[in-house]
C-alpha cells in the first residue's frame, strides 16, 4: 500500500506537519518513499492520533513515547483499535477484550477508547479497501495491512483481505494467524487451529501464534495442549500468567507460582 502523506495525516488530524513529524519520530517505523517522503499506515495515524489526545491531556511527550513503544513491542500484530487505555493505580493500563497491559507506570489520568479516536482515521481505510479491489498489482503485504486496517474500521470485510494475503503467499504466517484470530473471535474454533497450526508450521517460533494458540485450546478446554502451546510463547509475560492460573486450576500450586513469578519478572522488564 502507498500510504498517506504527511500533509494528509496533518488535514485530517488537524495537525501542522511539523508536529506530525515531531510526534511520530522515534514512534513509529515510518515509511519512505523514492523521493524521501513519509508515508504513514491507518495503524501509525491511530498512534498519532492517540498520541495527540495524550498531548491534550498534559501527559510529558517523553511518557507518551515509551508507553506507545511499549504497546507496539507487546501487540506487534494486533489492531489497536480494540484497546482501552485507561489510568489506574497510578499506572498506564492499556485493556483489550481478555488482556490487561501495563506498558509504563507513572501518575497518567486519561480513560478513551481508541476505536473512538479511529472514527476520523476511519475513511482512508474504507477508501483503501474500495482501490485495493481494483488493483492487481498488490502483494500479500499489501493485503495484509490492510486487513489490519479494516479490522478496525470494517471488521467483516478483514478477514477476505487476510485470505487474499494467503492467496498470493500461502506461507504469510502473520496473516494465518490474524485470519486464525479472527475465525476463533467468530466462534470457528477448528478453523482458527488450522491457521494456528500452519503458521507455527512456517515459523516455529511465532510468538502470537503459539499464544492465541494457547488461549484457543484453553477455551476448547483442552488444558493439557494449551500449557504445551503456552511454553512456547514463554517469552510473552502473558503465556505465563495464563500458565500459572492453569496450573492452580489444576492443583498444582508450585508450578502456578513459579509461573507468576516469571510473569511478574517479565512484566517488570518490559
């Protein structure tokens, strides 16, 4: 996808360009073009955006920078527009449907949603799935982000955006395990395993595929097989926590503390 310009994201944002470029530098992976310029993703203009409400708030631009790195490093592939970032306890709790983040602690008061901030955002991506539909010269990449775009934007629509991805490269992990995520959200259990599978199949080491992997056995109620999933994403401070509260489940009380401990150090380090 090309992209939005800098002067597109400042209109729409109602941003000067240079604030645009202050904010997003150190942030966000920008990406140039040939002739040097910025080109932003609907996920970066979401950050931007979120950024920019923080910056109404008094939040320090420094706080602002390592909460969002933060986020970005813990949810690499996951729409940020199904996040709550509230402050509690004196702490940034960022929320999504079953997971609680604390990405930087500090004295913040903010409470929004992010799909709120997304409402302005949200036209550049309807507008990019209507071109993308005429073009054939897209890659899976292409089609990739865009299904995350639309997730946030047009959720029906992202996962025929994540299987033409898989069409055009089959051994697009990311996308098995965004379409995989999708299809357990909408209830397709053995589905969503299938793409699960597939993608670990292609990279071992997949993190959030073995991750979302877990949460899918332990909601199939195939404990013994989500622990297995979970210790293999042993370093994602959640997999742990979801270990540990297994482990108590099932008795065993030593092994659930050492699993807390673990996420609790993780946690710390992130």
């Amino acid at each position: 996808m090309k992209g939005y310009s800098t002067r597109e994201v400042a209109e729409l944002l109602a941003m000067t360009p240079r604030s645009i470029r202050e904010i997003a530098r150190g942030i966000i992976d920008i990406k140039r073009n040939p002739s040097s310029r910025y080109r932003f993703s609907f996920q970066d203009i979401v950050l931007l955006r979120t950024a920019k409400e923080l910056i109404n708030t008094g939040v320090s631009q420094g706080r602002i920078n390592r909460t969002l790195l933060s986020l970005q490093r813990q949810l690499p592939h996951r729409a940020l527009t199904s996040l709550r970032i509230t402050g509690e306890g004196g702490a940034v709790v960022i929320r999504s449907q079953d997971h609680v983040y604390n990405p930087e602690s500090g004295q913040l008061h903010f409470n929004f949603t992010i799909s709120d901030l997304a409402g302005s955002v949200a036209p550049l991506a309807r507008q990019a799935a209507q071109d993308a539909s005429q073009q054939d010269h897209l890659t899976s990449d292409d089609w990739f982000d865009l299904g995350v775009d639309l997730e946030a934007v047009s959720p029906e629509d992202a996962p025929a955006a994540y299987l033409r991805a898989l069409e055009l490269d089959p051994n697009h992990a990311d996308a098995h395990v965004n379409f995989g995520r999708l299809m357990q959200e909408s209830n397709q259990p053995e589905l969503a395993e299938t793409h699960y599978l597939q993608a670990l199949t292609l990279e071992p080491d997949h993190l959030f595929a073995s991750f979302n992997l877990g949460t899918l056995l332990e909601d199939m109620g195939r404990f013994e097989d989500a622990i297995i999933a979970y210790k293999h994403a042993d370093a994602f401070a959640d997999a742990h926590y979801n270990l540990s509260r297994l482990y108590e489940v099932m008795g065993e009380h030593l092994l659930a503390l050492a699993h807390l401990r673990t996420y609790k150090a993780l946690s710390d380090s992130q």
